[in-house]
C-alpha cells in the first residue's frame, strides 16, 4: 500500500487545491463546471507536468488529507475540493439547518473591521464556519494568536440566512452580520 511523507501529501494538497479551488485555467478549464467536479485525468496530467503524481498517491491524499479537502465522485472519474474556493463555483450544495452555534477563528488585527462590517466572504465563495472551537481555532492560528468568534447561527437561520454543509464538514454562509457574533470580552 502507498504510505505517503506528511511533506508529500502537504505538496499535492497544495497544488490540487490551487488548481481545484482557485486557478482552473491551469487544466485548460475557463471555470469550474457544475458542482466544481473535474476530470480526475485532468488534473492527474497538470499534476504530472510538475510533480509526478501517481492515480495511487492522488487517492492517497484524497483519502487522508487532515480535512478531507477532497472527493472523488462516485466512479472516481472526476473530483473536487469540497469548499475553499475563489472561483465562481456551484457546488450544488442543499440549504441545510445549521446547528444552534457556530465558531469562526480569526486573528486580533481582523476583530475592528469585523465588530463593523460583520464577516464577509473576503476572497473566497463563503464564510466558513465550524461546529467546534478547536477547528476554528486552527484556522485562527494561521494568521497568528487565534481569537474565536461564536456566531448565533441558530438565529442568523431564523432571519432567513441561508446555510450549507460542505462535504467535510464545514458551515458556509454568504455573510455574517455582526449583530450575529460575539466577541471574546477578555
Ligand atoms: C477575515 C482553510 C476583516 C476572516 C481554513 C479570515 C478554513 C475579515 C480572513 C478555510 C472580515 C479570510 C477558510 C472583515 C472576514 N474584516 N477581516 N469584515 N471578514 N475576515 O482564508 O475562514 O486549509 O478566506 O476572519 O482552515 O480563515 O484552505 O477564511 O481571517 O477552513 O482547506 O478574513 O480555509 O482551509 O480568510 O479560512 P480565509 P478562513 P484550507
């Protein structure tokens, strides 16, 4: 069985999710089709060019990426990254009922501009969000000192927000009103 070093899945990750979630002109695709799934061929070959990935060690990743960052369709012909992404991308994800509380890490220097104009989308195609502190405090901690934000996303559902469950398990909304968040006291 293909066992991959940490440092090797880190370098497929990396590549497959510039190519999937943001850059799909790499593949030769002016944008993602529906559902963002792409020929798993495709991106085998970009891969190729560069690194030398094998259809085993791309199975590798997809099986144990930390996040499962992506999926395969059901035949395998194709595959996605399950959320991250900045280009327009229709995931064909359904509205779902999102738990009574969320959690969002983010960083010291993000909180005044957020206290103002609540989350937004930034670069990417969503909010994200977490179902517990310690996944939004790693997500946090990749700009610096985490600071955990608790969103009250059973009332945002109530108000007529609109919610989606990505396939590995994050929360993506459009926007997070700051009247939905709040902000560590200490
Ligand atoms: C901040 C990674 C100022 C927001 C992670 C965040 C996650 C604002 C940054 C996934 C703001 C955006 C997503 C406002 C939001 N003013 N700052 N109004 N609204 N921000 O990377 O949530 O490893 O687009 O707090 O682990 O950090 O790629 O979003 O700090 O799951 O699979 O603007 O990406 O997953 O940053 O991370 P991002 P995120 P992967």
């Amino acid at each position: 069985m293909t066992t991959l070093s940490p440092e090797r899945i880190k370098l497929i990750s990396k590549a497959s999710s510039l190519i999937l979630r943001h850059r799909p002109d790499l593949v030769g695709l002016e944008q993602l089709p529906a559902g963002g799934w792409v020929s798993t061929e495709r991106l085998l070959r970009a891969l190729n060019r560069r690194f030398k990935v094998s259809r085993e060690e791309l199975d590798y990743v997809v099986r144990e990426n930390d996040k499962q960052r992506f999926s395969y369709s059901a035949s395998g012909t194709h595959i996605r990254a399950n959320q991250g992404h900045s280009v327009p991308v229709d995931l064909g994800l359904q509205p779902a009922t999102p738990p009574g509380v969320l959690f969002h890490g983010t960083v010291d220097r993000s909180i005044a501009s957020i206290r103002t104009d609540g989350l937004s989308k930034m670069a990417r195609h969503a909010v994200h969000l977490s179902v517990d502190i310690a996944t939004a405090s790693n997500v946090g901690s990749r700009r610096g000192n985490p600071v955990i934000l608790t969103i009250d996303s059973a009332r945002m559902a109530a108000d007529g927000h609109i919610f989606y469950l990505s396939d590995n398990g994050v929360w993506l909304t459009d926007s997070v009103p700051s009247e939905y968040i709040s902000f560590p006291t200490a």
